[in-house]
C-alpha cells in the first residue's frame, strides 16, 4: 500500500467521564479532516475532485471537536484533577442533556460549572439552593406594573444557557420540582402562557452526599431527568499540591479572566458537534449490548428499581457523544462501559438489604458490566 494512502492512527488517552471506566482506544487523527485538505481529496484512480457535503460536513465535525478540545484545556487553567468531570460536562452538552455533579464541599463543582461556561462564551447563571427558596425564585414570576396597572413577567434565571443549580439537595422537593418543566421541555409556563428558554439550554446541578445534616434528596422523576452523574473525588495528593500552590501565587477562583481563562468556543461549534453525534454510526449488535445492561438492572437481586428505557436511551446518546469526542465515527462496546456508571447511576435504587450489607449502587453495576456479554 502507498505510504501517503495509509490511515494514521493515534493512541487517545483522554479521560473517561467520571466514574466510569477508563477505556484507552485507537482514534482517527481529529486533524486528517482540516478545511485546507478537504478540497485536495483524490479519488481511487488518482483524480482531484471537487469536495462534497459529506466532505464538508466531516471537516466542519472535525474543527467543532478541536474547539471543544481546546475547550478542555481551558478549563484546565482553573481546574485541578477533575479531568474526567470535565470530559463529562462536554458529553452532556454534546448529548443536549443536564448533569448532576456530586461530591464533598470545597472539590471546585461550582468553579468547574462557571469555568465551562466562560470557556465556552455561554451565558450562565448560578442559583443558590436554600431551605426557603421559592419555585418563582427560579422560574420568574409576573410583577404588577403600578405605572402601567398591568402584570407583566420577569424572567427567572432559569432563562439562561448553562443554569448552575448549586447544592440543589439543600431544597424542599417542591423547589426542586419546579425545574421539572424548564428540564424536559425547554420551557416555562406561568399564568397559563409558555415561554420558551434560549439554546442550548442545560441545568448542571451540585449536590452534597445525602449523608450531610440539611440536604433534600431529590425524587426519583427528577433524578432521571438528568443525563449524567458525576462524582468529583477529593483530588490526589499531586493535583492537591498544585491547588495550593496556584493560589499561592494568586489564583482567585472569583476572578477567572486574571487566571487567563478566555473563550475558545462558542455556541456555533457546539451546534456543529451536536449535528456531528448524531451522525455517528451504532451496531444493532452494541444497541441491543445496551439493552442487555439496562435490563439487567432490573433483574438484579440488589435493585429494587432498575433503569428505564430513558435511561437506555440516555446511555446511547453518551455513548455516541464519547465516541465521536474520542475521534470515531462509530460506537463500540468500551464506549457503552465507560459511560455506563455515569449514566445508569441515579436511575437505580438499592435494596434495604443490599445497603445494609454495604453495597454501593457502581459495585452492583460493576458487576453487571462484568457479567453480561460483549458484543465481538
């Protein structure tokens, strides 16, 4: 075979999503598409010809998922050991869904969320969840105009891009359930009109463990609403040290512009991605692999509520969205497993039982992960 003909290939070892398995795979150079070699393409008998859509729209996936890269390193400047959350995030804007980031207080959740947001020249707008917290506190409201003698409506900070709903366990359910509508319909409705909420739109939610004095966990119909959930682990020794060290030299997370965190992206890239995921390419035989794990969820002896077919669903999107971010065009089983955890965690109850004997709802997938059959 011509030298200049081979397909060049190169180990990605880009982080999984938190909490799920790191998969190491072998990725298309994400360069081998640039608008400068699109309209040089030559045929099989050595002819140049003129570049097509299909051309066009391979170079245009190609330069999205270099800006979100770019993205990812951004982030970075601010961030500290939380590569994986990061990598998540990404997915869950890619796959048009929220992500609920779980972890103890002080692991950078909320720094995470606004880094993104500034990385990405989205608009955001943070929420702080409190036990007296009103659901028009989030929403809007109409306000009486006395110089007009008219109601007119103020929009609530859920009218943003990224809603950055901090610690939202620390609630009553009644608050918690007023996003329900803005999550699934990308909408609110008050006085009886709907009003829709700008594009992209995605809630990244915070909370504390349960275990904490003062938290709310949040119903079962809400938790499936989010696409993904992120754990953010205490960071490593090494990564703690330089947490240290940036803020002794004057790092200020309130101040992200003096930390050299600019725009890299916008919401032009993020739209050329999102056309890019959906036209990756799944196997029946790794479609029905999925439907494998989501069902055995429900037959597990440890679970008491299995996941549902959103939540099969929700485990394709990721999927194609990791495979595609990793430089394929296709899915294959090891994107399923890396996005499994992240994906299937909240949609899952754990026996009476099972909590007593000390099993946590990722061993039990784990184990599953392990039992079924991997599509060859």
């Amino acid at each position: 075979m011509n030298q200049t003909g081979r397909r060049q290939e190169e180990q990605d070892e880009q982080a999984a999503p938190a909490g799920g398995a790191h998969q190491a795979t072998r990725t298309e150079d994400p360069g081998a598409l640039s608008d400068g070699q699109v309209d040089g393409r030559v045929d099989g008998a050595g002819h140049g010809r003129t570049a097509g859509p299909a051309d066009q729209a391979a170079a245009d996936g190609a330069s999205a998922r270099d800006a979100l890269l770019r993205v990812r390193a951004e982030v970075g400047k601010s961030i500290v050991g939380q590569d994986a959350a990061v990598t998540g995030l990404l997915i869950g804007l890619l796959a048009d869904g929220h992500v609920l980031l779980e972890g103890v207080p002080g692991v950078a959740k909320t720094l995470l969320v606004r880094t993104l947001a500034t990385a990405l020249d989205l608009d955001t707008k943070r929420v702080q969840f409190t036990p007296d917290l009103m659901p028009g506190d989030i929403t809007g409201s109409l306000i009486y105009e006395s110089k007009t003698s008219e109601f007119t409506f103020r929009e609530g900070p859920v009218f943003t891009n990224i809603l950055l709903a901090d610690e939202i366990n620390r609630t009553p359910p009644k608050t918690q359930a007023s996003l329900l509508e803005a999550m699934e319909e990308r909408q609110v409705s008050v006085d009886g009109v709907s009003r829709r909420l700008p594009t992209p739109f995605i809630v990244a939610a915070t909370q504390n463990p349960v275990e904490y004095e003062g938290t709310y966990p949040l119903p079962e119909a809400q938790l499936d609403r989010f696409l993904l959930k992120l754990t953010l682990p205490l960071p490593g020794r090494e990564d703690e040290i330089e947490v240290i060290r940036r803020h002794s030299v004057g790092f200020d997370p309130r101040n992200l512009a003096a930390a050299g965190v600019r725009a890299v992206a916008g919401a032009a890239d993020l739209d050329r991605a999102r056309a890019a995921v959906s036209g990756v390419a799944i196997a029946p035989e790794v479609l029905a692999y999925i439907v494998d794990l989501v069902r055995a969820t429900r037959t597990s002896p440890s679970f008491q509520l299995g996941v549902s077919p959103r939540g099969a669903t929700a485990l394709l999107n990721t999927s194609r969205a990791w495979a595609w971010l990793s430089g394929r065009s296709f899915v294959t089983p090891d994107d399923v497993k890396a996005l499994t955890l992240p994906a299937l965690r909240h949609r899952v109850a754990l026996r009476p039982e099972a909590q007593m004997d000390g099993v946590g709802v990722d061993d039990v997938l784990g184990s599953i992960l392990g039992s079924v059959p991997v599509p060859r």
